[in-house]
C-alpha cells in the first residue's frame, strides 16, 4: 500500500529518501514525510499531497540535515489524508518515530488501552499505536522492545523507526508486509519495494516474516524473534525500473490480481473481532435496520456488478428488499427515497461523477448514505454519513480487480453484521458464514496457484470473435464482471446473460464455435444451469464451464472447465470472478492490448 524507504550512511539523508520516495510514487499515495536523526533530535516534516509539496516544504530547511533518516509515502487508510496523520509518527515524547506499511488489526484496542494509561494521540492512524507502544517497552535495547511489540500486534506491518538514544541506527521489523535491505560500502538503505533502491545496489537482502535488522554504518545486523543473530545472503535482480515497478509482473492488472489474497484479508480482518463483525463506525441498531423501508445499492460499472452480488447476500440474509441501480439512473429513476431508506454508494475512487450526484440527490431527499469506498478522503467518504473501506490499496491498472474483489466482502460482512442485528439468521448459521468470509483469501489464493490453467484455456481462444458468459443467480453477476473485464481490456466483444434469458432472443447469436463460459458455481441453480449449457451446445457452442472443485459432472456437458475451491453459494462469485479476471488478462496479453490503460478508458471517471 504505502511506500517506506530508510537511509544510513555518510551523505545527508533527505536527497536520498526523496529520491527513494519518487521511485514509489507509482504505488500512488496522498501525503509523504521524512524524519531525520539530526544533532538536535529527531526531526520530523511531513506534508499532505504529492512529494512536491514535502520538498517544497524542506527546500532549504538546515535543521533536517543528518546522515540517518526514514521516509514514507502514505496511502490513507485509518484517517483521511492529513499532514498529522502523514507518516512518520512520532511518540509521545519525540524519541522513537515510526513509518509503517501495512495495517494494525486490533489498532482500536490497543489505543484504548494506552489512552486508559494517559497517553495522548494527536492523529487517527493505527501507526501512532506503535510508535507509543515502542516507547512503553524500550528498556535500552531496541530488539527487545520490538520483539515485544510484535506479540502485541495484530495484522500486518513493515516498520522503520528511528531512535534518538541510537541517532546511528534504524531499526527495522515486518510481517505480512514486504521489505528489503541493501548495502554499499558503509551505506545501508531500507525499503518497502525494489524500485526505492535499484540506484543504489541490485542485490537485496529480504527480512524474514518477524525477524527484526539494525542497519548502521558499521552493518546490518538480523535477529529471529528469539534475538538470535542469523546471516543472511542476498538476491539479485537484473530488473529494468519499468519491471521493478510492477513487482516484476508484466503489467500492473496482473500484480494487482495477484495481490487479491493479501487485499481481501486486510478487507476482513479489521472488521473482526472472533465471531462478530466490527462495523462500530456504521452503528446500525435492529430498530435501524428494521426500519428501513428501502435498501438501495447504486454505483458504476465494476462496482455496480458489486452492488448486484451484493443485493443478493443482503437480501438473502436479512429478507430485506434491496435494489441496485446505476448511479448514472439513479436520479433519473425518481426512485422513492425517505428518511427511512438506506442507500449504498460503492466506488474504488470515491470520486465517480455519477455515483457522487447519486449520494447528493439521495441525502437531499434524506436518506441515510453509507459509502464503501477504497480511497480515504475522496469526495464520496467525505460525503457519505458514513463509509465502509476496502483495504484494497492503490489500484494503478485501470480494470478494476482486487478493489471489485473487496467490495464483494464488504458486502458479505455488512449482510451478516445486519442479520445478526435483527436476528435473521441463526448463530449457528451466521458462524459458519463468518468461517467460511475467513477462509476466502486462502482459497482465491489456491485459484492463483493454479493460473496455468487459466492461461491454456485463454491459449486457445484468444481470438474469439464473440464471449457469451452466462449464468444464475449470483453466477449470472459474477458473468457481468467477467464479461466486463474481458471486452475493455481485449476488446473482444462480449455479453453476460442470465442463462434462463438467453432463449428469448440472444440465442439467435449463438453458432458453431461461438465462445461461452457458463459460470456454475451455485449448487442450487448447477442443473438448471447445465439445461441451459446443453441448448447452447445442441446449437454448436463451445462452452467452458466454472465450478467447484470435483464437480465432474460439468465435464459431460462443457468442452472445458475450470475449477474453483467450493465454497458457500452465497460467496462463490468472489472465487468464480479471479477464473474470469485471469480468463481476461491472459486473452488480452495473447492480443498484445495495452492492459494496464485500455483505450477511451479513465480510472477515475469524473464527468457525468
Ligand atoms: C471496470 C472499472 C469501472 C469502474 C467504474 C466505477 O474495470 O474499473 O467500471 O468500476 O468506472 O469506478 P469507481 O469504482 O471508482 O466509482
């Protein structure tokens, strides 16, 4: 998500963290900062906006010279963008500073906990929790109190932090957030991706899941989290700075659907505390939800295909009437609005023209409008009375994926956050759900596994004239994604259909060889859909079929299938949808498209 990037050495140490911060950019960000060991302490600026503005701000500025210092590139995710809530963080009295990628779980209780114990917190951030937390357990030894910090913490992290009782070092620890480390000479540098460093050496060292490194002039020094010295030895690269930024991927859509599992996880995990779904800052009461008269869920392409899955687990769950609507209609609709009706606006952006004049029309006639959103302080969860985020970070590939893929589990947690409410599901029932929310980062991760047999069925059938993705129910959703997925990236025409539709009309287009992918994967609706896989075929159709694992019996009437780890009916769309991404990304890499920025396309669409 963010950027981190660290200096030791001889020369001034802002030049280089700069420069380490500029290769990051690329990840996107909204405020960046740098804290340098100076003869007068540690010194901190930090500035809201792009890096420009931070430089703008030091241009100059003699009290920042020093030859140890950490930088960061914020992408806001507790907190809206803000030069307080920038990185790095300072502790209570100044002495330990921090900069973090990743997020802090149970941020919430552990500030709760330091705030019992008079501590004072000037931002919003889960990272500030740290930077008091190091405070609390520095007993003269930077190991151990890192050690200790991280029995404490839940969720991810990659730190740098600064010390002013070892002006000479900075102290380093990670889990579930990558970092690397390199030298030259008596200089060392940290950061959070290659790019940052490739100026400074090609050969890396990659700190271990809770291993913890000292960086000094004199050396690197690593330690497990029993404080044991371990050795370590390099890597190397031979990437160009276009390969580093991608991680090494071809191009940003695949890194980003590569990224899903980590994605979806930092979506869950903040959101729960054992079995009970944490939506504090939404604080729906059952007289709330009974209330509703209406449920409305508006949004724009990718997300509006969310909104669709969506309806289905709300409704389903809660037996309350849910409508999904385009946000460029809404309005249009004269849709009837009280103050009694609840209306989500979901975007990646927060900035989409359309789903914006939706949220402003829908509170002008007093509705109560919850954002789901991934950018923190964009227009939409300025404006909404309260927003939901998806921890997805920056998306740079503009087809959405892992974002679309995060509001898919916002949409299951709110589902059984409001049926809990009211009691329309029982605890049994709502448990098993929550496992089987958990247990989804893990089996879109085994999807990713096996991408080869994605890419051999895109192998052959990259040069379909025309797609047809059909299916029902939720399946029938997740084809619209699919559908939308592979046309603006290959531009390929193609269609989703709700497979029952298909014989009033559409089937006329249907020939020998056309393309179609029947996305099975809802139990329920598998032998309704495979009669409609059968008529597509009696016309000549050569037909893929998604399902769940050992489901062998789609391989009687489909000419290929692809499989899915089984899962819940109500959230196989979040399985079948990583199938068709791949399906997409593979199809349009054999036609040579410009992936990552499709023709006549924006990532973020701002005219109406
Ligand atoms: C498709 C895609 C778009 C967006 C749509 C809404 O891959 O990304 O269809 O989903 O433009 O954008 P947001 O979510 O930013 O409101």
């Amino acid at each position: 998500m963010c950027g981190i990037v660290g200096y030791v050495g001889r020369e001034d140490a802002a030049p280089f963290l700069i420069e380490g911060l500029r290769r990051l950019e690329y990840r996107g960000y909204d405020s960046a900062g740098i804290a340098v060991s100076t003869e007068n302490g540690i010194v901190v600026r930090k500035s809201k906006g792009r890096l420009s503005a931070l430089e703008e701000k030091i241009r100059g500025d003699h009290m920042i010279s020093g030859n140890v210092g950490i930088g960061h590139t914020r992408w806001a995710t507790h907190g809206e963008p803000s030069d307080v809530n920038a990185h790095p963080q300072p502790s209570a009295s100044g002495r330990f500073v921090v900069v973090h990628n990743g997020v802090i779980d149970n941020y919430l209780e552990l500030k709760n906990h330091l705030i019992r114990r008079g501590y004072e917190f000037a931002s919003e951030t889960d990272t500030e929790v740290i930077a008091h937390l190091i405070e609390r357990y520095y007993n003269g030894d930077m190991v151990d109190a890192l050690n200790k910090l991280q029995t404490r913490l839940k969720g991810s992290y990659s730190l740098g932090v600064l010390s002013a009782d070892n002006p000479g070092q900075i102290a380093v620890i990670r889990k579930d957030s990558p970092l690397i480390l390199g030298e030259r000479g008596d200089e060392k540098m940290l950061a959070s991706d290659i790019p940052a460093m490739l100026k400074f050496t090609r050969d890396f060292y990659e700190l271990g899941e809770g291993e913890i490194a000292i960086l000094s002039r004199e050396g690197i020094a690593f330690y497990d989290s029993d404080k044991e010295a371990l050795s370590k030895s390099t890597f190397h690269v031979d990437w160009d700075m276009d390969a580093a930024e991608k991680g090494g991927y071809e191009h940003f859509m695949i890194k980003e659907i590569m990224e899903q599992p980590r994605a979806i996880s930092d979506t869950i995990t903040p959101r729960l505390d054992g079995d009970k779904v944490l939506f504090g800052d939404f604080n729906l009461t059952a007289e709330d939800i009974a209330g509703f008269d209406k449920i409305y869920i508006t949004a724009c392409g990718s997300a509006y295909h969310a909104g669709i899955i969506g309806k289905y687990v709300i409704q389903s769950l809660t037996r309350k009437s849910v409508d999904v609507e385009l946000a460029s209609e809404f309005r249009y609709g004269d849709p009837i609005i009280s103050e009694k009706t609840l209306v989500i606006v979901v975007s990646q952006s927060g900035e989409t023209a359309d789903s914006l004049a939706a949220l402003r029309y829908a509170k002008a006639k007093g509705a109560r409008v919850l954002g789901v959103v991934n950018v923190v302080g964009s227009s939409i969860a300025k404006e909404a009375d309260v927003t939901l985020f998806t921890n997805a970070g920056p998306e740079i590939a503009v087809a959405t994926t892992k974002a679309y893929s995060c509001q898919l589990i916002i949409f299951y947690l709110l589902a059984v956050y409001m049926a809990e409410k009211i009691g329309s599901v029982a605890e049994t029932e709502r448990r098993r759900l929550l496992e089987e929310i958990k247990a989804l980062p893990g089996k879109v991760a085994k999807i990713l596994e096996n991408k080869d047999d994605v890419q051999r069925f895109a192998a052959l059938h990259f040069n379909a004239r025309d797609v047809f993705f059909i299916g029902r129910g939720m399946d029938y959703g997740a084809g619209l994604e699919g559908s939308l997925k592979l046309k603006e990236i290959s531009y390929i025409h193609s269609e989703a259909y709700a497979a029952g539709e298909l014989k009033h009309g559409t089937i006329a287009l249907i020939e020998r060889d056309s393309l179609v992918v029947a996305i099975a994967a809802n139990r329920r609706l598998f032998d309704k859909l495979i009669s409609n896989v059968m008529v597509v075929k009696a016309r000549g159709a050569c037909v893929c079929g998604v399902t769940w694992e050992g489901n062998k019996v789609i391989e009687e009437s489909c000419d290929f299938a692809l499989y899915v780890p089984e899962t819940e009916d109500l959230f196989a769309p979040s399985l079948s949808v990583i199938t068709l991404q791949l399906f997409s990304y593979y199809v349009a890499s054999m036609r040579g498209a410009d992936i990552d920025k499709p023709r006549n396309l924006a990532k973020s669409v701002t005219i109406e």
